[in-house]
C-alpha cells in the first residue's frame, strides 16, 4: 500500500504540474517553447501500470487506461512524433478530473494506512 500512495502521489503531482505549464498558454506557444514542451511530455510519464491490482480494483471510476496513460506510451516511446495540440488538450481538458480522482484515491488509502 506504501508503495501505491506513492505513486498515486507522483501521478497527482504530474497532471498538476502539467496543468501549471499549460496554463495561459496555447497549444502553439507551447510547442515554440522548447523548456515548457519538453516539462510537459515529462510530466506525461507517469505509468498508472505500476498501481497495484487491488488499488485498481477498490477505485473504478479512476480510469487507468485512460487516454493520459496512452498518451503517456506514446511520449515515452516516440516523443518526436507526439502532437503538442493533443499534450496540451489533454492538460486542459482531462487532467483536472484525472488529478481530483487520484487526490481522493490517494486520500482514501492514507487513512487506511
């Protein structure tokens, strides 16, 4: 479980600070912009596969296999082929959800702790 809480808080901690680069700035300042690009697609790293089964099991509304976590796949695996409006949409649009599931997920399992 100790190993869960901390990758839940990694993955909290990732989809805010992406949510922060993205912040003010659209898809093509971003992409011009070589530190926040690249900030970004590491901020994508983040692998919701090390989670544990049963953390998995006892939160299923969090999606594991999300389009984050595809996307995720696709940075880590061919980050030049990966499309700065798709990273910065995904920032703005699906991480503030992504982020509140986990921070109740990773609050849940705290207090079990």
């Amino acid at each position: 479980m100790q190993r869960d809480i901390l990758l839940l808080s990694e993955m909290v901690d990732a989809a805010e600070q992406a949510q922060r680069l993205v912040a003010g700035f659209s898809a093509a300042e971003v992409g011009a912009d070589r530190m926040r690009r690249d900030s970004l697609l590491w901020n994508f790293r983040e692998a919701a596969t090390l989670v544990s089964s049963e953390t998995k099991a006892r939160f299923p509304d969090i999606p594991w296999r999300n389009p984050v976590r595809r996307l995720r796949n696709r940075v880590v695996h061919g980050y030049w082929s990966v499309d700065v409006e798709i990273l910065h949409t995904t920032a703005v649009e699906q991480l503030g959800e992504f982020a509140r599931l986990l921070r109740d997920a990773l609050a849940a399992l705290q207090q079990d702790a």
